[in-house]
C-alpha cells in the first residue's frame, strides 16, 4: 500500500518565493499609483467640465456677461453692501453658478445671525462650526488630489481659480468710481478655446497648496486689463518684507506635472505651467531668482528689459498676447 507524503518548503525555497512576490510588488505598486493618480485627474478634468456647462449656464441667465471674481458692493461707488440670494455678503465666484446639488456653502448655521445677513465667507463661527463659514458642502468644486480637508472644501483655499483679472475683476484698484474689468462679454473673448476660464490653482502665501486658491493669476500682471496688484497683497499674507511671489497664486500642476484648465468654450485638459505661458525658477532660459527652489512658478510684470518668456497668451482672450509679441520684436 502506497502512503503520500507530503513534502515541505525549504526555507530556501520559501525565500525565494517572498524574494519573488517582493519583486512583483515593486514592480506592480508604482502601476497602480500611477493609475490612482490618473483616475484622479480624470475626476477633476470631468469636474472642471461640468464647472464650464455651469458658466455656459450663467453667460446665457446673464447677457453672456461673466461672473464676477468677488461681489462686494452694489456698484463700485455704492456704500451698500451686496448680497446675494442667500444673504451672503461678498460672494466668492462659486456662489454664482448654479448647481442642483444644493448651495455651495450650507447657510443654516448663519440664521441666527438674522437682520445683519449671513455673513461674508471670512466670518467664523465659535465651537465645532469655527471653519464653517468658508467650508463648501458640496462636492462640486472639489478635486481628489486635494484630500487634506483643510483646502479640499474651503471655497477660499480650494482646488480652482477663476481667470478673473481678464474675465471678471471686481475690484476698484485702479479707479474707485469703476470696476477694474467688469462686466466682461462673451462679444469681447475672440478666441473662447485659447482662454483659460477656470482652472487648478496653487493659493498664495506658500511653496505648495495655500492661501487665496479661488483666484488664479496669469504668467505676468495683467496690466492691460486695469489689475493693478495679484491676490492679496504681501502685507496681508506674509508682511511687508516677504517678496511678491508670495502673493501670488498661478496653476498648480498636482497631476504629474500637469494642471487641468477649462476653456471659455467649456472644452477642458491638461496642460502643463510652461505650456500655459508661466516662467519656472531655474529652467534654462528662464528667470531664475536666488534662495528659490527649482520649479517654483513666478509672478512676472510687464518688462521693460531683459529676458521676457511669461506669455498671458492662454488668459487675454484674444488667442495671443500682444505685450508679449513687442517685448519680443524689441529684444525685450
């Protein structure tokens, strides 16, 4: 009678099988980390498309005039405060697309505030609600790559920018009795697929992911169309002896060195900061500042001299960049 015996790993063999898993894993796990991130961006690309129907939605409610940046006052001249439907004062450019999800920020926690409105997006509560004043309840101008609460549903210091010096400034930098550009037409953007509408956006005040991300600046200062600073001034971020970087909020390219931009015309994909015009500290040919790390994209005015790579030719809406062009005919 035959007997079956059963015949054990060696610890050698047993090694070389985990050796051989191990090698697997290693090649495998930056696969699917690769993948993780490209399903990621392809939420936020499909995101920033549903965000440019929405504008589409807005231009069409609204004589195809743009939305405005940040609704302070009801003319620039007026003492009185704007509120928007929901009593918010100040309303950021979120609250002006509309959406079947609900209201961008919950307003029921303001209420009790009665009579004085609810509250601008910079009031906070006391107890557990003390960030809740800018903290949006849908999921609508969300990205996945942002998955630190902090900036993932803060309407402030979220994922997107708007190009608002071209398209909605409203602000009275330049003269208090007028907007600085608004109310922009749709008549006036002759090229809507070469124009930056809204798009992944660094924040000021830091190297990575901060402060001020609803505004998105383009490669220089767009002096043409009466924006006379960047976001927040330096003094308000970082104090008066901080450089102007530091005020400035240009794309963030999170996706593997890509940041997904929607156009005017509501196509949307994924482009990298050299594609869309900015200057990169330390790249060959372009500026480079000392003390700055590699990579770090830079604010850059009208130049009057030397070298001039930062291009405002994706945000003008005309397709081109006409400062641009006689800074490079003249040599710059």
């Amino acid at each position: 009678m035959n007997t079956v015996r059963c015949r054990a790993f060696t610890i050698i063999e047993l090694l070389a099988s985990m050796a051989i898993l191990a090698l697997l894993m290693a090649i495998l796990l930056p696969s699917l980390s690769a993948s993780r991130q490209q399903a990621k961006a392809s939420v936020c690309l499909s995101t920033l498309k549903g965000i440019g129907t929405s504008v589409q939605v807005y231009l069409n409610e609204n004589n195809d005039r743009f939305l405005p940046f940040r609704q302070s006052k009801i003319s620039p001249e007026s003492t009185e405060m704007y509120l928007n439907h929901v009593k918010r004062q100040k309303p950021r450019w979120q609250w002006f697309i509309e959406t079947d999800m609900g209201y961008v920020i919950d307003p029921k926690p303001f209420e009790r505030l009665g009579a004085r409105g609810f509250g601008d997006d910079g009031l906070f509560l006391s107890g557990d609600s003390a960030d809740i004043g800018r903290r949006m309840s849908i999921d609508l101008f969300t990205c996945p790559s942002l998955s630190d609460p902090k900036y993932s549903h803060d309407i402030r210091d979220g994922a997107y920018g708007y190009n608002y010096q071209y398209l909605g400034n409203t602000r009275t930098d330049t003269d208090p009795t007028r907007w600085d550009n608004f109310a922009v037409g749709l008549h006036q953007i002759k090229n809507t697929a070469q124009t930056v509408l809204i798009a992944d956006s660094r924040g000021t005040a830091t190297r990575k992911h901060g402060q001020h991300s609803y505004s998105l600046h383009p490669p220089r200062l767009a002096t043409e169309a009466d924006a006379m600073r960047f976001g927040p001034g330096a003094s308000y971020v970082v104090g008066m002896d901080q450089p102007e970087f530091r005020a400035y909020s240009p794309v963030e390219a999170r996706h593997r060195g890509r940041c997904n931009t929607v156009f005017v015309d509501s196509h949307a994909e994924a482009m990298t900061p050299l594609e869309l015009g900015y200057e990169i500290n330390g790249l060959e040919g372009h500026l480079t500042v000392p003390d700055l790390p590699n990579g770090l994209t830079l604010p850059r005015h009208d130049a009057t001299s030397g070298p001039f790579k930062a291009t405002n030719k994706f945000f003008t809406g005309l397709g081109r960049d006409p400062i641009w062009e006689a800074a490079n005919r003249t040599g710059g």
